[in-house]
C-alpha cells in the first residue's frame, strides 16, 4: 500500500491546511492545529488549523456582513443560480484532484470517489442552480379590496455540521440547496475528513462565490461544533451524525431559537421474499451493506431472509462477500477501502465481538481485520440473528451484517420496525403488490424496491423517528432554507 503514502504526491495533493473565513485562508486565532490520518496507513498526512469559538465568532461575522451587504443579497437568483452551475463545473474539472484527496482522508476507494463521490457532488450543485430562478411565491385569494402574495426568502446564517462517511457530498447536499435559496453558511467538516472541503473552499473562491458566503471551519465537535449550535447569530443549524449528537445539538439550538434539522443513522431492514430474483437480490444485500465498508447511515445491516430460501441465499452471500477485495484504497480494484479512523476500526470490531460471544449468532464469513496497518476489516456476516441481539439493534457503521430469518409478510413488517431508527429499507420480491404493501406499512423515509442504495439530487432523503427529521434532497431540502413572507397590499 505504498503509493497513497508516497510523501511528495500526498504534500503537494493538500494544498489548503487553513480555516476558509470571509474569502480567506487564515490561522485558527488560538494558533491550534489538529493532524489528519491517512486510515489506509494510520499516518499522519498534514496538520490542519483547529477551529474553536473565536474562529466561529469570526465565520459567523463574516457570514453575517455577506447576508446583509455586498454583491450577495443583490446578486439575481439567476445569477446565484449560474455560480451554482460553476461551482458544479470546477468540482468536474478537479475530479480526479478530489477523488485521491478524498480516498486519502477518508479512505474510500479510488473507483468509488472517482464515480460516486465527486460527480454526485457535482450533480447536487448541478440540481439546485436550476433551482436558483424558480423559487416562485403564489398570490393568495383574500377577502376584501386586498392583494395577498407570498415570497420565498432566505433564513439567513445557517450552521452546517457534516460527518465523514461523504465528506463532499455531505457538503454538497447541505450548501448547495443553502445557497440556492440565498443564506450564507459556515460549515464544520468532521474532524476525521477536512480536506476536500478546504480544497471545495478554493473552488468557491475560483466560481466568483462573494466573500463570506461560504466559511468552513474545521474543528472538534465540543468546541466548534458546540460553538455553531449555541450561536446567538446563527438562524439555523443543519446536521448530519449520531443521533445522540442530535440531542445535544437540538438542546443547544433550544437556546437561541434556531430552526434546525437533522439526519441521523439507522439501522436499516433489507428484507428477501422467497419469491425475489435471488442473483438482483444478494447483489443487493452486498452493496447494501458492504458499500462504503458498511459508513453509510442508511446500510442495510439487518437482512431479513425468508425460511424458504434463507440458508442458500446466506451461503451465496457469504460466498461472495468473501471475495471483496478490501486493500489500498487508491489502487483502481479495489473494491473496500479501510475504515474512517482508529476509533472507529475498533469500534467495529468491538461488535464483532459482541457478535461472536452472541450463543445464537453464527459468523457466516469475515470476522477479523485485513493485514497489520490502516484500518481494513474483512466483510463479515452474521446468521441466525435475532431483532433483540445488540448486533441487530445498535447501528455499527461498518461492513458488518446480520442476517435474521422470517416467516411472512406480516411478521416482517413488525420485525423491520421493531427499531428506533427509520431512516431506509430494502423489499426484494417478484410480487408488485406485496412490494407497496410492504413498503407501505415500513416506518422509513426512504423504501427501495428491488434495487438498494439508489439515490438523486431531486429525490428527498430523510428519516423517520429517530433518524431525524427534515429532508436533504430534491424540492424538499429547499424548504429548509427559505422561508415564506407574506405581503398585504390595500387596494381600495
Ligand atoms: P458525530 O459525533 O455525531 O459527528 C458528526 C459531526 O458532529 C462531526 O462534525 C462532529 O465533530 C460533530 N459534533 C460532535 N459533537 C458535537 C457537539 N457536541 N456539538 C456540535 N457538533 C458536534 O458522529 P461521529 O463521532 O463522527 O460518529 C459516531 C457514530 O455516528 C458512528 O459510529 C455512526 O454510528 C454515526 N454516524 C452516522 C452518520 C450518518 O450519516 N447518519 C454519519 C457518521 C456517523 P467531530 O468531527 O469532532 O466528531
Ligand atoms: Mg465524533
């Protein structure tokens, strides 16, 4: 794995260490850095400025002053609209510049952030510029000699706390709708994975964006992302993470008023009818959980099999989950990368335990790490799992699966919800009404019918219960940056 350490390649691949505040790249003021790790080797790459309140302090300033004066609140939505679509084009042009940057930091695959990753973020940024010009109000039928209409504007300074499992295209999804609908943002990236974002910093800059509009601000989440949840000036916070973060964020937010929404993780049912196109469906069952390595908020981790086809389909799935090639994340076959960060490695395979000492679970393949450094851990199965197992009710993170047996449809309903989480689900069968009444009666805001993992810019993505609330995505993410003014004009 010698090539994604090469020291001149990765040194001159980072190129923005610094907090991006007002169109500059400036010291944390406390002088502090904080080092990034390569998990494909457990090295550190660089040391990157450490944002806390004070450096909040300051984004927020500068968010504040480009919300109220300068070209930002005059620019069209037309215009705002085309610097979308240019920042869109850059992320494009310096695709595979982010896709290394971003399999180094994060350590996904090459082949994933070159075809997912990147061109998905582009195609966020994409989706929302032609958003930009028809954020269009209505005019109301009201009583009397009166002219009632309405205006979509912006909510102001939105705080934007991201994670590291998408580290640019979880910040797509947050500052392109934020933008199209005229707020300014400064966002904190997950202190495991700032470098694409510094990297998209500059990209803004290059696309014209106005000083100040977009801060990012890489940090702890105790003191940054404390500091942006409290913040007196701050009008609303977006967050993506561990639903217990949510909590605290949500009571921070409490103090100042702040709208604030949230997507949290899940433990996701993919569930297999006997009668499924078996070949779709365990293709379906790998990329449900093994994508990623299993850091996907909306993995399908509880597999639900049905008795007539369950011991076939878990040795075929095992069969072929045993033949994913886990290793460097930059070489182009790989297929699994390594896992975000230490602590999440161990994590991971602190479960894997759990799952092991469970009497009735059996490992059905994997188990154990891959090699001696970085962190890579092999895709692992568990069978004969039951809902009220740890392994089947806490969410993981990782390319760990437990496979769970049912009897019918009405069982596995109540199984599948039989969950704090509702963020995503997976129905597998031939029989088209069997699939809408299943995925009917699933609490979860996303249901994929025989397919898994499908996602677009237009189409709303949230959760239900604790997943969070409010949706990323589509017409719906715009409702979370714009607000609605209505306008009485007397006409007598
Ligand atoms: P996390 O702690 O919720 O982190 C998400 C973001 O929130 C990070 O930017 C984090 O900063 C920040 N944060 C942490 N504490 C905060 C606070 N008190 N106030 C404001 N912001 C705060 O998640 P994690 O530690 O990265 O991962 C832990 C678990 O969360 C994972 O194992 C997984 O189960 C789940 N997770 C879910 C998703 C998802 O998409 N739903 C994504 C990632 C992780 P730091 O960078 O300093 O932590
Ligand atoms: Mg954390």
């Amino acid at each position: 794995m010698a090539t994604a350490t090469a020291p001149g390649a990765v040194g001159e691949l980072i190129r923005q260490r610094k907090l991006f505040i007002d169109g500059e790249f400036v010291d944390a003021q406390s002088g502090k850095t904080f080092g990034v790790i390569n998990p494909g080797t457990g090295a550190e790459m660089c040391r990157v400025a450490e944002a806390d309140k004070a450096d909040i302090d300051a984004a927020t300033k500068a968010a504040r002053r480009a919300f109220e004066s300068g070209p930002y609140p005059k620019m069209s939505n037309r215009d705002r609209g085309r610097m979308l679509s240019r920042i869109a084009a850059l992320i494009m042009e310096n695709r595979e510049e982010l896709a290394r940057l971003e399999s180094l930091d994060n350590g996904k695959p090459i082949g994933e952030t070159m075809n997912v990753d990147i061109p998905a973020s582009a195609a966020t940024f994409e989706y929302y510029a032609g958003w930009a010009d028809k954020l269009e109000g209505s005019v109301i039928p009201v009583d009397g000699n009166n002219l009632n209409y309405t205006r979509l504007e912006p909510v102001g300074v939105v705080g934007q706390i991201i994670p590291w499992n998408f580290p640019l295209l979880m910040l797509a999804w947050k500052i392109a709708p934020a933008i199209c609908g005229g707020n300014t943002i400064v966002m904190k990236p997950a202190e495991q994975t700032p470098l694409s974002a510094l990297r998209f910093a500059e990209l803004c800059a290059e696309a014209g964006v106005p000083p100040g509009v977009v801060n990012i601000v890489p940090g702890f989440g105790e003191t940054a992302g404390a500091a942006i949840s409290g913040h007196p000036d701050i009008d609303k916070v977006a967050f993506t993470g561990e639903w217990k973060t949510g909590q605290i964020i949500m009571r921070a937010a409490a103090g100042t008023l702040k709208r604030i929404s949230l997507e949290l993780g899940g433990k996701s049912p993919n569930i297999v009818f006997d009668d499924a196109d078996i070949p779709s469906a365990i293709a379906g069952a790998m990329g449900g959980i093994f994508f990623n390595a299993g850091e996907v908020c909306c993995a399908g981790s509880r597999l639900f099999v049905q008795s007539g086809i369950h011991k076939e389909f878990v040795q075929e799935f095992a069969h072929q989950a045993n033949s994913i090639k886990v290793g460097d994340p930059l070489d182009e076959t790989t297929q699994q990368g390594a896992q975000v960060s230490k602590e999440q490695f161990e994590k991971i395979l602190g479960y894997i335990d759990i799952g092991k000492n469970e009497d009735k679970a059996e490992l059905a393949c994997g188990g154990e790490r891959v090699g001696d450094t970085g962190y890579f851990i092999r895709p692992t199965i568990f069978d004969g799992v039951t809902n009220d197992m740890r392994i089947a009710r806490e969410e993981i993170f990782g390319p760990v699966v437990s496979a769970i047996d049912f009897a019918d449809e009405e069982a596995v309903i109540a199984e599948g919800n039989k969950t704090m989480y509702g963020l995503a689900a997976g129905v597998w069968t031939k029989d088209i009404k069997k699939a809408h009444r299943v995925a009917h009666g699933l609490r979860a805001g996303t249901v994929w019918i025989n397919t898994y993992n499908a996602f677009d810019a237009a189409s709303p993505f949230g959760g239900f219960k604790y997943s969070g609330f409010g949706r990323e995505n589509g017409k719906a993410a715009l409702e979370l940056y714009t607000q609605v003014k209505s306008i009485w004009v007397n006409m007598d």
